[in-house]
C-alpha cells in the first residue's frame, strides 16, 4: 500500500500541531517517524488513521483521494493501528477483544469463536506470541496488553500497519521476534510505519527515516543515507546530548525492606521475597512482563494484599496500611500506566500536579485551596521538566504520552520522599527527556533517596542500577553488582530459572 500525506496542517486551539506537513509511505517498506515528545508524530499518525478529521491539506491512499469519517473508514481501506495507549476493555477476554468490530458470523447473527480462535492460534504460532486468549484484559500485564493490541492488527491483515511505540515494554528477545514479524510483513508487500524514541532499532531495523520537530518535517531520508548521530542531532536541533554518568554507590540505611513477603495474586507461586533497598542507590528489578513484577509492585504501594511477611518504609511497618499512610511514610510512585494510574485525564495540569501534595496539606490552608500557590507549581514543574502545553490550566489528556510521562514524574519527585518506585519511567518519552529523567533519578540517589527501578529496558536497568535482580515465576533472583554482570546473562536470567531467591543475596556496597 502506498500512502501520501500532502501539505497537512492540524491546530489545537493555539498550538500548531502539524505545520505543512508531506509524507510518502511506500509498500516494502519499514518507514521509521522520531522526534521528540509534542513533536506532531501521533498527531501526524492521527490523521492517517482518521482518528482526527480536523486539518488542512490532503490524504491519499493507492493514489486515491481519501476523506475519512472514523477510523473505520481507515480499517476497511487496508490501514490498522497499534496504539501507544491501549483500546481495550478490561473485562473482556483477549479473544472477544480482537474479535470485537471484525467478529466473523457463524449462523443467525452468532460469533463464530471456533473459527476466530483458530486464526488467532496460528498467529501465535507464526509470530512466537505467548498469551492465552482465554484471559481477561484485567489479568494481564502491560506487555501482555501490548500483544493483544498487535494481534489485534494482525487479525485484521492490515496492508498498512501504523505501531506507535511498539517495543516499549518488550524484553529483547521480544523485540527481535516483533521486528522479524515486521520484515515478514514487508516481504508480503505491507507498509510499516514505526513510531519510536529509540534510534537504535530505527538503523537496524527500519528502510527509511522521517524526523520531526515542532510540528514541522526536518528530514526524510533512506537509512543508508543517515546516521544515528545525524538522526539524534535532527531531533533536538543539536549533536549535544547530556552525558549520563553514575557515582560509586555508597548505600547507607535501609529504607524499603520487604521480609518474607508472600503477595496474593501472584502469577506463579514462587519463594517468598526479601529485598532490602537502601539510601544512595538504585536497584534495578529487569524480568519479561508477567513473571511478577507488576504484582510486586502492586503490594509495595498498597494495591495488593500480601499473604504473610512485612512491607516497612523508613522502618515503618506498612504492611497492611492504606496508599496514604504508605506515602506519608515516605513512598512515592511512577507508575508505567500513566493512563490509568499516573493522572486524572478530564482534570487540568495544576490539579494533577497538586493532588500528591495534598496529602502533606501544602496547598491548602484551612478548607480553601491555595490556587496561586498550586498554579506556580505547576509552572516550575513544566519548565523544569519542559512539559509542551499551553499552561497549568490545559487538560492532561490534551498532553503526548511522553509529557503525561514527564508531568507525572516532575510531581513524584517533587515530593521528596525517602523512597521511590518507578517502573518503567521513561516508557514512550523521547530521548532528550530520557537523559533528563535518568539525570534527575541519580541526583535523587546521590542525595539520599532509596530508589527501586522495575524496568523491561535493559539500557535503563544497566544505566540506573547499582544493584540489579531479575524476576522469574514470581522468584526474585540474588543480586548482582551492575559492574560484574552483562545484558546477555540477565537476558538468559529472564527466561529460565537459572538462580533463585533461595540463593543467600551478594553482600549490599557499604
């Protein structure tokens, strides 16, 4: 399938969104589309996907000129979407979601699931997925989640396939197994257009590359005709990159020890956890979605119910407390569903920013919110962590994902608190903002912060870390200094049972 964009041009409000924008996407092709977070890729893809039918310009497919209504229309052209933020309902199994718009009929109007699941199973097959379509959505993991959302495309044989950060929670082996399925696909004569932040699978993956900023198209190249180097330069306007570097750990007091713990719900029942975090470091938790870690985390922050064992926070007993007394202990979290668990997407910026403080009554003063106050935040959270909006009063769901993501975490960090969870805090934020984040999580650690990093990217784990652990079936493995292990033996750790918890853990730096 072939797909022209031409002179397309998208406002909200007084933002300019796309400014003139021109695109061509051939057939045999993975084209690559980066940039920085704000930067007009999704609003681009938005277009395309007939998501949103509010620009100037025009849209054509095969040489056609095309008007959509809904994406639909865009479904029924051969044009399919998988999308940064997932269309799913919870409820549902992963079978009837895929199925749900596209069912294939059996007789009087019934769904013929027999033959839909049959489909479905040899999808799986062919591109090595691993998930039950039995599950709910409620049951399964962000990366689980993911899959179901490619299946979903795949189901429908899209001719043009539009995936807006693909890999973001997947382990490596997953994300050689999706980008072997892509070139299958172009090898079929199927249009790929990869939105991603990481330049590295755009060079060893991608046919051509398309940078944008500020709206506007900066280039639009063959992958032989570039560079990692020319493509990061292009997308933050300079060769100048923060260089990210990471002090000798000196761990001090122990601020997060979970004993013994035993969590309910747990995918696998495995050993129970210990795991002592202390002052001055970071310790990195990597493991392939589904093997624990979300439940993990879940029971740290008070989500979750732990069958025996204790959870203490700076030597409080929390084990069986709610949220609130968790993080008046000194708890705070950057969660990787920014959508469902970071912000209030109706509620403005400044109510966003304000509602963890609220807890420690910093803005307020009797009954009466301090609005200016809040407002004022608000500003310097946006401007330290450069947060594109039209100010404290806009909407979080008028914001990217990369600066709903960068919102959240100037807010958590903010706080102060003496121990922090972030779980896959750079998720679909762009490279600029990367370095930022990595920059502001050491200097909170340098400062004597307990942070523990749950993370799928082992880049992050491997830059973040001192102390690093891999879970598998539920087990947390011994701890590994950062310096004395490599990708590839926590990569073969993700996948198989090689050590287990029951293994005596190395001794903390001191």
């Amino acid at each position: 399938m072939f797909a022209n964009l031409h002179d397309i041009s998208v406002n909200f409000g007084e933002i300019r969104a796309l400014d003139s924008v021109s695109l061509d996407i051939s057939p045999n092709q993975i084209h690559a589309i980066v940039g920085e977070n704000g930067a007009g890729k999704s609003t681009l893809m938005s277009v395309l996907f007939g998501l949103n039918v509010d620009y100037s310009g025009n849209l054509f497919i095969n040489e056609s000129l095309k008007l959509w209504t809904t994406p639909s229309d865009a479904i029924q052209a051969g044009i399919g979407m998988v999308h940064q933020h997932f269309m799913l309902f919870e409820s549902m199994t992963v079978l009837e979601n895929i199925v749900l718009g596209s069912e294939p009929n059996k007789y009087l109007g019934f769904v013929d699931f027999q033959f839909a699941e049959e489909k479905l199973s040899s999808l799986l097959e062919t591109y090595n997925f691993s998930i039950n379509l039995n599950q709910t959505i409620s049951e399964l993991s962000v990366g689980q989640r993911q899959m179901v959302e490619i299946l979903k495309t795949l189901y429908r044989s899209a001719e043009l396939i539009i995936l807006d950060e693909p890999t973001a929670v997947l382990t490596p082996r997953e994300r050689v197994d999706l980008f072997s399925s892509l070139k299958d696909f172009k090898k079929a004569g199927k249009s790929i257009i990869l939105i991603t932040h990481k330049i590295d699978e755009v060079i060893e993956n991608a046919d051509h590359v398309s940078v944008m900023r500020s709206g506007k198209l900066i280039s639009s190249l063959p992958i032989e005709s570039t560079s990692q180097k020319q493509i990061s330069a292009e997308i933050v306007g300079s060769s100048k990159t923060k260089k990210i570097s990471r002090n000798k750990a000196k761990p001090g007091s122990i601020k997060l020890h979970l004993s013994k713990l035993e969590i309910l719900g747990m995918p696998q029942v495995g050993s129970a956890i210990n795991l002592e975090v202390r002052t001055n470091e970071v310790v990195g938790i990597a493991g392939v979605a589904g093997n624990g870690q979300s439940e993990l985390v879940e029971a740290i922050i008070g989500l979750r119910s732990s069958k025996s064992g204790s959870i203490e926070i700076c030597n409080s007993d929390v084990t069986n407390a709610d949220i609130s007394s968790r993080r008046e202990a000194g708890l705070c979290y950057i969660p990787e569903d920014r959508q469902k668990r970071g912000l209030a997407l109706a509620a403005q910026l400044s109510e966003n920013a304000a509602i963890s403080s609220l807890i420690s009554k910093a803005f307020v003063k009797g009954p009466f919110l301090r609005k200016s106050k809040i407002k004022n935040f608000t500003e310097g959270l946006i401007q330290k962590f450069d947060v594109k909006t039209s100010g404290p009063s806009a909407f979080a769901n008028s914001l990217s994902g990369g600066n709903k993501q960068k919102l959240i975490i100037a807010r958590e960090l903010s706080l102060g608190s003496d121990v922090i969870i972030a779980e896959n805090p750079t998720w679909g934020v762009d490279l600029g903002a990367i370095n930022q984040i990595h920059h502001e999580l050491l200097s909170m650690r340098d400062n004597g912060h307990a942070i523990l990093l749950v993370s799928s990217d082992l880049d992050e784990i491997f830059t973040l870390s001192d102390r690093v652990l891999v879970m598998f079936e539920s087990e947390l493995s011994k701890s590994f200094f950062t310096e004395e292990v490599t990708r590839e033996e926590l990569g073969k750790l993700m996948l198989m049972k090689a050590y287990t918890s029951t293994q005596k853990p190395e001794k903390n730096i001191v």
